[in-house]
C-alpha cells in the first residue's frame, strides 16, 4: 500500500455516484454552510435530477466516470441492490489516492474495499433528516483510512446535522434506530393528533398541537440524561 496522502479540505473535490435525495442534501448541506464552494461539489445523471443539482451550482456530468476521474472524495450514494455492480464497474479508475465513501444502508466495509481493490473507505450512516438540516450521521473508518480522513468526513456531513463515530458491528442496530426511527416519531405524531380528533378537536389543529409539541421535546432531546427524567417527571406529575 502506497502511503497515503492527506486531503486538504480547501482543495478537496467531492463526487456523488449517485443522484438521488440523499446525495443532493447531502451536497446542499456542504454547498449551503460554506464548507465547499459548489465548484467543488460532482455529480453524473442524465435526467431530471440534472438541473435540481446545477441550480445551486454543482458540476453535472454525463458519466460516473467522469466524477471519478475528478474527484478527491467519492460518495457513493446509490440503492444497496446495485452498489456492488457500480463499484465494481468503476474499480479500474479507483486509487488509493481517492477516500472512498459509502452511505448505502446494510453494505459492509469488507465488501465495499473488496469490491473497490482498495480500503481507503469510510462507510456512513446518515439518516432522512438530513434533507433539513438535522441529520444524525455515523461513521466508521475502513482499514486503511486514517485519522484525517475521519475528520474530513465528519466537517462534511457535520453540514447537515450531528456526526458521531462507532464500530461497524453496532450499525445495524444504528440503522434500526436513527435511519427507520423518524418513521416512528412521525407514527406518534399522527397517533397524537388523531387522539385529539377523537377528543373533538379539528384535524389541523390537533395535528398543529402534536407537531409543536414535538419541536418542545426536541429542544430539550440535548440536555443530561437526568435532566430528560426530570422533564418526564414534570409532565407525568398527579
């Protein structure tokens, strides 16, 4: 193995192998907070998606190869059923030089670096909520990503919400809780809001009361563990 160079933040290009939703919060994020210019930022698509990421000022190519050849950083950010067909397609244009990323739920890192020929990798966890801003994100580091390149990943996705680091062997129950968790917190709102109507109030604003009681608890999901029992403690008061 080479060794491996540092990729400086001011200079770094990143490429999205992949177009969707989760790639343009992700580039939005990192355009938006001035963590990149948007000069810095690439992508490939041949639709629609094209003008949603030139409208704040990324670079679209034509071709995933494309990206790879310019680019310093490589998010692939595409369906976990074709990851290992697209890595593998763009393996020869791969180096070592290049930090690998991966945000695709439930694929590891080994197979990632073997289907890539090389294990400068970081696999990501973030979650929908980066599409405004909050996202929770993990990371854990490949064999032969180092420290600085953990750190260049967490100022990237630390534009679109919180970044922590754990062991890949705890990214299932990750997935389980941050990725598919909004689901549930959106499931209680409903559920609230449909108690109100029950109750007699009007749709919107048993719903309105649910949402922004919601926004109260988050505010205060930050503080100390105890502090969380005692507001729990206040509510739930005889």
């Amino acid at each position: 193995m080479a060794n491996i160079m540092p990729i400086p933040t001011e200079s770094c290009k990143v490429g999205f192998i992949g177009a969707g939703k989760m790639a343009e919060s992700i580039a939005r994020g990192v355009v938006s907070s001035g963590v990149l210019p948007a000069s810095q930022v690439r992508t490939a698509h041949l639709g629609a998606r094209r003008t949603v990421f030139e409208s704040f000022g990324v670079k679209v190519y034509d071709q995933n190869s494309q990206v790879v050849q310019d680019s310093d950083v490589v998010i692939f950010s595409v369906k976990p059923q074709v990851v290992k067909d697209v890595v593998m397609q763009l393996r020869p244009l791969l180096s070592e030089k290049q930090l690998l990323v991966s945000v695709v739920a439930g694929v590891k890192l080994k197979d990632l670096q073997e289907w890539a020929g090389h294990s400068r990798f970081i696999r990501v966890m973030p979650n929908t909520p980066a599409a405004v801003g909050v996202a929770a994100s993990v990371i854990t580091l490949g064999d032969a990503a180092t420290k600085e390149d953990g750190e260049l990943i967490s100022n990237l996705f630390g534009a679109i919400g919180k970044v922590w680091t754990a062991q890949e062997k705890l990214f299932d129950a990750i997935t389980g809780l941050s990725a598919s968790g909004p689901a549930y917190i959106f499931l209680a709102i409903e559920a609230l809001a449909d108690g109100g109507v029950a109750a007699g109030l009007p749709r919107e604003l048993s719903l309105g009361l649910a949402s922004q009681m919601h926004q109260w608890q988050q505010a205060r999901a930050n503080t100390p563990a105890s502090s969380k029992m005692t507001w729990r403690r206040l509510v739930a008061r005889p």
